[in-house]
C-alpha cells in the first residue's frame, strides 16, 4: 500500500518540473538527486566549491567535489548557488497554535501544574499553515514544546508541561513528521511575579516581594518533591519490574528524565531562575537544556562549568531592565560562546519562526563568529537534543534535510531555491504565496 | 499568568536615576544644548544611499545650521567642520517609524468611550522612556506616536524626533500636521478583551463600528455649521451672538473635515478598509495613512484610488482572526498597484530593525534596493506631510541621518551614528567606550546600597529580607489588554 502511494507520488513529480508545486504542499517523492556544481557548506569542514551532494533514500549518499552522478538521479545544477544543512529552529509551537488569539486553535498549554505524560506530537497539526510558511525560510526541522509561551487565556502556570517534539516540516502524518516523539521534557521554572495580571478584574495586580518570594519558594519545592516522588516511583518500576505496583501514567513519563536519558528543557529567562534551575538540575542529576536565557550572561560562569547548553530566544527583542545597554541581547550570543557555552537560537513561537536565520545575523553582526551563528541554527541544536547523527550538517548518512539557496540563509533577502526533507524534493508553495498569486492577478476594478 | 521578561532591580531602579545623571553629566552624543549652534559636519567619503536620487560611491554631506548644506563627490572642509570619517560606511536617512508607541507615560487606551478624541498623545510625552535612546541607536530619527486600537475613533496624535536628552516639549516634529488614530475590526469591538461578566460596549460588530465613527461625524458635522454661522454672523457685524458651546471631542473631528489633522486608521481586513474609504468620502475628509492594513493587497486598488498612504508590517501574521490572511508580499503588490507604502514598528523593539524589515520586500515581491528604502525613510514622510523636511538626503533638508557599517537592506548592518538636525544623538564607538564607567558607578552604588542596609540592620531596626534580595520590578508599562501577547511583542495589545 505504502508502495503503491509512493510509487504515485513518483510518477507525479517525472510529469512535473522542479521546484514549488501548488497541488502538493507535500513532499513529492522517494527519488535519487545529484545537486551539483554547488558551494556546499556542510559545516563540518571547510566549504566545498564545485562540489556535489549524492541523495538517495532519504540520506546524503555522498558529498565533495568531483563526486560521480548516479545513473537516473535527477540533477539540480546549483551553478552559482549554495547548499547548507536545513535550518533547524530550537524551540517553536508548530502545530500547536494556528491563530494565537483563538484558543479554540491553540494546544499549546494544558491546565495543571504537572504534566509530564503530555506529548506534543499528538496535538501537531500536519496541516497548519505555519508550517509550510515557515519551511520557505529554509527551516526543515523544528521543536515543538508544550507550554512554551503565546496567548494563554487561561493563565495556566505549568510546572511540568510536557514533552517535546522534533519533528520534520513536511509529512502528511504526524508520525511521517516525527523524527523523535519525546526529545525533552519541558520545564517551566518558577518566577517571583511581583505583578500579575488578574482576569477577573482585567488589570494588574501588585504584589509585595515576601509574598512574591514565598509563592516562588513553594512552587520550586513542589517541584522538587514531583522529582522526588517520580524518582521513586522510577526506582520502584526498576525493582518491581512494575509488578504489582500502581501505575502512575504521569510519574512513568518522569522515569526517562530520572534515568537521564531525556533533557528537560528548562524555561528561565532571569539570573535568579537560571541559577535556581541550573543548581536544582545538578543537584538531582538531571541533563538540562536552558531556554529563554535573556540573562545567561550573568550566570555565564555557572553554566560553563555545568557545561549547560543554551536556546535563546530572539535576539530583536527588547532587552528587559531599562539600564541594560541596548544591544544587550545581540551580544549575548558571543559573550555566551566566548566563554565556552554552546548555544542555539529559537523563535520560541509559529508566526515568528522564519525569522530564526534573521536572529542569527544579528548575534553574528554583533561579534558572533560567522560559522557559530550558522551552527546554532542547525549543527548545535542537533546535538543538543541528541539528533545530530542524523541531522545538522552536510555529510555522508545524515538525513537529506537540505537547502539550496542564491546566498547566505541567515541574510533577510536570500531565497531558498530548492528544499529537502528526508531526501525529497519539498515545495516552499504555501498559503502566503498562494494569495499573493491570486491577488497579483486581480483585474483592474471598472471604475 | 507570567508577565515576562519583567524585571527591573529595585536596586536597579534607583540606580538608574543616579546613572542617569551621570549621562546628563556626560552624555557627549546629546549634550549639545539645543540653544547652540548646531556644529559644522562633515561626512567623508561614504556610500550615500540619497533616496531621492540614486548611490552616490564615495561622497561627502556637508552639514550646516542643522542641515544638509551640500552632497556630492569631495567637498571641501569648512575650516571649522567636525569631519566624520565614514570610509566604508553608508548613510541613509534617519529611519521614519509611522506607527510608534514610544515616549508615551502610561497606558496607550483611554478604554472608556469608543470615541475618544479628546485625549492627546502631546500631553503624555515623556521623554525620559528609554525606547526612544533604544530606537535611536537602530537609526530611527522621527516617530508617528500614536493612540492604541481600543477605539473607534482614538486620540490626537502627534510627530516626535528622537531626540534624546531634550525635554518632553522639545520633542515634536515642528510643523507636523498633527494625526488623530482611528481603528476598525477586532480591537474596537472587543473581540479578544472581553473580561467575563463585564457589560458589553458598543461597537461589538464592523457594523457598529462604522456607524461609531458616522456618528461621531455627523455630531461634528453639525458642530462645525454650528460655528460656521456664528463666524459668518460675527464677520458681518452681529452683536451679542452666542457662540456655540466648545466640544472638545468634536474639535480635533473638525480639523480632520477641513484637512489640517491626518487619520491614521488602524485596519485589518478588506470589508473594512474599504467601509472607512466610503465613510470618509460620504464626509469629505482623506485618510491619509491605513495602518496594519494587512489584506491591503486585496483592494489596492481601491486604497490607490482613494489617495490614501499604507503602513503595514513586514511579515507578521496569524497572532489574530483578521491577521490570518497577511502576507510578507503586501507591502510590494500594494506598492506595485501604486499605494504609497511604508513599513512601520508598533513596537518599540521592532522599530531598532526597520531597515531590515523593509528589506524584506525585496525578497518577497521584488521590490528594488531603493523602493525598499523608500519604504522606512521617504514614504513615511510623504505619508507624514514631513517630505520637504526629511526622508531623503538632499540639500536643504534636516540633516537627518543614519551611519550603518554595512548595507542597510541587510541583518548584518549595524548603526554607528545617527544624526537629527545636524547634532549627534547616538555614537556607537562613545557608548561602547562609556560603558566600564557606568558599570563601575553602578557596583558602587550597589555597593553603597548594601552597605547602608546592613548599618540598618545593625542598628536593630526590624528590615525585612526584601530590601536586600528584592530583585525584581516588573516593566514600566503594563500590557494594555491582551492578556499574554506573542514572544518578543509587549505592549501591543492595544496597539496592533
């Protein structure tokens, strides 16, 4: 059946040419490409000129110069244009949350402080219009995090929201998308709200610090009785075996975490939360991936030395004490890696998301190394979520998530000429696009 | 819910008073005393991106009085010049942001009344907000400062520089014909806001909006006949006439139906787009500027037609119902139908990137590397009224200026100076170099602090822990109305 389908989807794309598809938003086919005489940047050494990129079942089959071209691959000549790794965005809610002021189209935030058996996956909409958007950006590959921010009308305050997705930008099929089901467990680290905005009055509410402090202490300690319990509850599921135990759906999605064989991704932004988070982390021996981070650089010590790695999230946003210099969040990104921190830049939204490369730079016009500014937003997000055997560079047995572009993707006016996704030929065609056409094409009103 | 990033020391707080002395002790950029004369400028051997007419390689602006004196090829040094080596560099004009809700103290919304004119943006300048030294260092130069979108028909509106370091009253645009903010769709009639058990108001449809703003037009229709006749009889002679009663929401309504106060509507969709063009046309007023205006692209036409300018975003899109159909390519296809297209902010960190944005239409749309520029620097002020002062580079206008190191129309451009009336307002290199100062006086003073709270401990009085460890305050500006605006975007709830 499988075959049949693919067999169909082949035929379609020999009628058809190259590049954007409308009817198929999709990926159009399993076949073998040679992209050829292009400037390969498969940072994981030097740029290749004239050189060509082997794709055969979904996987870099080979990549250099003078490489030979399978007989019946389809050949892209990118005389003049550039090959990367696709872009790889740290932290989205893609297909979670389609129109962020409709909470009827919004999954991102379940009610309830702990939820670590909530699986992003299942609430991915394949067919979100954000996600072909966002692919014409050059971005192949994203997380997807529960809890990760947005309109929440609600005002849920998740502890534990749930596990995150990486996912492929194109499959008919969140399990087609998926590339790893559960890449973290996302954890929303307490914060001391001297303000907080009350629903039932419509308007901000004060509140004094002590109050403030004990609400935050009380938070952090719940939190580490949760850990505490799902510890046990892991310990006991080793010994047992489960027999005879009563079985905890939540505390069992804990027990990877625990075992630390799954991150949590932490969302801190605050020097105090970052330390809290970071010191908690340690302490319980758990791996930890920092999100957010807008004050990493005052705790840059203490993450070096815990070797944490770090997402930030965009750097054109508004640095947030008004004596911080201006362009303190442009040069976070270098001071950070300068002292030996790795890190990864992320929307942390849908709508924004194609401005990842856009953020990336701007670290980079900001004394962020070219080449890092590229890796973060393909090579080190990868590997922070375990993913970059498989992803995140130019080489040989990877997954074919490429992009072939007329110049620098991170830059605001390059265009992404052609795509993969797992070795196949994707349209950047899109929703966007699509009404830009119709209406360029609108006749001359009468009058 | 979480209000983040939000933090402000409360050490920090009362730091920053004591560091913003400092700046005014020192601030070498801004210093200059308005009352000075504006120093002699030279600007050596740049790529001039004029705007108006062309790239010039290598060239040279000569600045005077506060404008641009000369441009062109080499030009000789005044003996007395300030001579800014620029080798490398490209200037533009100042950065013209059409939609701004910087240098406003406290909330954008009076929420109250659909109808809101009678407040003014003038009176509620401050020109202590930090966004504005933020949005100066990305190169902006003047900024339409508007109402929020609560209201129908919101407030006055008024035409700011940048210009850091003046006082509030110093900071108009002189000459600016002054706005007055509309708004249309979701934002008027309370679609996201609604608070549960809270009365209705009305307008709660695109049909009660218009009809609002029909309502508020005939009332001042009639006012202004009102005062008409009584001129006309007073210009003839009459004795002892009654004038008519002053009302203020109508007066500023008055002004838009004789052309001296500019409608900036904030709009979303097609339907009501074209509702405001057929509104004004039945009242005999022009919108001079749609904003947001995000499916423009469907009736470009129609907006060509009317005369009236378009403000939109680069690429933002889906945070709303109506927002679901924008697309990055409306600011070229609108410019293609030939709409007067400018790319604005909302948003005071938006704003330091606008040469980026604009950019963004080359790629979607194909506009070219000059009517990209045009879309943040000359469109914007024809859009203003404010083109025969600035937008271009070009003898006799304020010398209005940008320096990047870099292309503009790129990400990797950074600002290194930015000029309004001939003064240096932002020095890259000058703030790069004062910052060990600042941090060292602010250790200190932290220093100080602490010290002094622990002799209070001491000193046995009962001090809880708070003063010591309270690290937090929240941000200046309470969100406006929505509840938990998208990553990056304070403030904006009622605003975009």
């Amino acid at each position: 059946m499988k075959r049949l389908y693919l067999n169909f989807l082949c035929g379609t794309l020999l009628l058809s040419s190259f590049g954007a598809r409308a009817d198929h938003a999709q990926t159009t086919g399993a076949a073998d490409y040679a992209i050829t005489h292009a400037k390969i940047f498969t940072l994981a050494g030097p740029p290749i000129e004239d050189g060509t990129v082997v794709i055969h079942d979904g996987k870099i089959a080979a990549v250099g110069a003078g490489v030979p071209i399978p007989a019946g691959a389809q050949v892209i000549d990118a005389k003049g244009l550039q090959v990367y790794p696709g872009l790889f965005d740290a932290v989205t809610q893609m297909g979670l949350s389609e129109i962020g002021a409709v909470s009827a189209s919004v999954d991102t935030t379940e009610t309830g402080s702990f939820n670590p058996d909530l699986i992003a996956a299942t609430a991915i909409l394949p067919s979100s219009a954000h996600i072909p958007v966002t692919r014409a950006s050059g971005i192949t590959e994203v997380i997807a995090a529960p809890a990760s921010g947005g309109f929440d009308s609600r005002g849920a305050t998740n502890l534990v929201g749930g596990q995150a997705s990486a996912i492929h930008l194109a499959g008919w099929t969140a399990e087609e998308m998926l590339i790893s089901k559960r890449a973290a467990m996302v954890v929303d680290w307490p914060e001391i709200e001297l303000r907080s905005f009350d629903f039932a009055t419509f308007s901000v509410k004060e509140k004094p610090f002590t109050d403030a402090k004990k609400e935050y202490d009380k938070q952090v300690s719940e939190l580490a009785d949760y850990i505490e319990q799902a510890r046990h509850y892991a310990q006991a599921l080793q010994g047992s075996n489960g027999a005879g135990m009563q079985r905890d759906v939540r505390l069992e999605a804990l027990a990877p975490v625990i075992r630390g064989e799954m991150p949590l991704l932490v969302f801190a932004d605050q020097a105090r939360q970052i330390r809290d988070a970071v010191e908690f982390c340690d302490k319980q021996k758990l791996k930890i991936i920092l999100a957010g981070a807008t004050e990493a650089w005052k705790e840059k010590d203490l993450l070096r030395s815990k070797s944490v790695p770090v997402i930030l999230r965009p750097t054109l946003g508004e640095p947030p004490e008004e004596d911080d210099a201006y362009d303190r969040l442009l040069t976070q990104p270098e001071e950070l890696r300068a002292a030996g921190i790795k890190i990864a830049f992320g929307s942390f939204d849908n709508s924004f998301a194609r401005r990842l490369g856009q953020d990336a730079a701007n670290a980079v016009a900001h004394g962020l190394p070219y080449e890092e500014g590229l890796k973060a937003v393909t090579l080190y997000p990868a590997q922070m979520f375990g993913l970059d055997a498989q992803l995140g560079t130019v080489e040989t047995g990877k997954t074919a998530n490429l992009i072939v572009t007329n110049g620098d993707p991170l830059d605001v006016t390059t265009d992404i000429r052609y795509l993969f996704i797992k070795g196949q030929l994707t349209s950047m065609d899109n929703k966007q696009k699509a009404l830009y056409e119709k209406y360029l094409n609108r006749p001359k009103p009468a009058h | 819910m979480k209000l983040r990033p939000s933090t402000l020391c409360f050490a920090a707080a009362f730091l920053f008073a004591a560091v913003g002395v400092l700046n005014a002790n020192e601030k070498p950029a801004s210093s200059a005393s308005m009352d000075a004369p504006a120093p002699v400028i030279l600007i050596r051997n740049a790529t001039i991106l004029t705007v108006s007419h062309g790239t010039i390689d290598k060239g040279d602006i000569l600045i005077k009085d506060g404008k641009i004196a000369a441009v062109g090829g080499t030009l000789k040094a005044p003996a007395n010049a300030v001579v800014i080596d620029a080798t490398g560099q490209f200037v533009t004009p100042g950065i013209i942001d059409c939609h701004s809700h910087i240098a406003v103290d406290g909330s954008v919304n009076e929420g109250s009344v659909s109808v809101s004119s009678m407040v003014n943006i003038l009176d509620v300048l401050n020109s202590d907000d930090v966004a504005i030294y933020r949005d100066l260092a990305g190169g902006v130069t003047t900024a339409n400062v508007l109402h929020g979108s609560a209201n129908s028909i919101g407030g006055q509106t008024v035409v700011i520089k940048l210009r850091w370091g003046q006082p509030a009253a110093s900071l108009p645009f002189e000459g600016a014909l002054p706005g007055i903010k509309f708004a249309l769709g979701e934002n008027p009639k309370r679609s996201n806001f609604r608070v549960n058990g809270a009365p209705e108001r009305y307008p709660a449809t695109r049909m009660g909006v218009e009809e609002t703003i029909r309502g508020a037009f005939t009332e001042a229709r009639d006012y202004k006949k009102s005062w008409d006749d009584y001129n006309k009889r007073i210009a003839a002679g009459e004795k002892n006439v009654i004038p008519p009663r002053r009302n203020l929401k109508l007066d500023p309504l008055v002004e838009v139906l004789e052309g001296k106060r500019y409608v900036h509507a904030h709009c979303y969709r097609e339907d009501e787009i074209l509702m405001l063009l057929r509104v004004a046309k039945e009242f005999g007023f022009r919108v001079q500027t749609l904003q947001h205006v995000l499916e423009g692209y469907k009736v470009a036409d129609e907006i060509a037609a009317a005369g009236t300018g378009a403000s939109t975003f680069s690429d933002w899109w889906a945070y709303k119902v109506e927002a679901y159909d924008a697309i990055p390519y409306n600011a070229a296809l609108m410019t293609r139908r030939g709409v007067l297209v400018s790319i604005n902010s909302d948003d005071a960190a938006e704003a330091t990137h606008l040469n980026q944005e604009a950019a963004k239409s080359i790629r979607y749309g194909g506009l070219t590397h000059d009517e990209a520029l045009k879309l943040v620097t000359l469109n914007p002020a024809i859009q203003l009224g404010i083109e025969k002062r600035v937008g271009s580079i070009d003898v006799g206008k304020d010398a209005d200026l940008a320096i990047y190191n870099h292309d503009p129309l790129s990400a990797y451009a950074v600002v290194q100076k930015t000029l309004i009336d001939g003064r240096v307002y932002f020095d890259r290199e000058k703030e790069q170099a004062a910052r060990p100062a600042l941090e060292k006086e602010r250790k200190d003073l932290l220093e100080k602090a602490k010290k002094k709270q622990d002799e209070e401990k001491k000193a046995g009085a009962k001090k809880p822990e708070e003063k010591k460890t309270g690290e937090k305050k929240p941000e200046e500006k309470k969100p406006e109305e929505m509840p938990k605006p998208p990553q990056g975007e304070a403030d904006l709830g009622g605003a975009r």
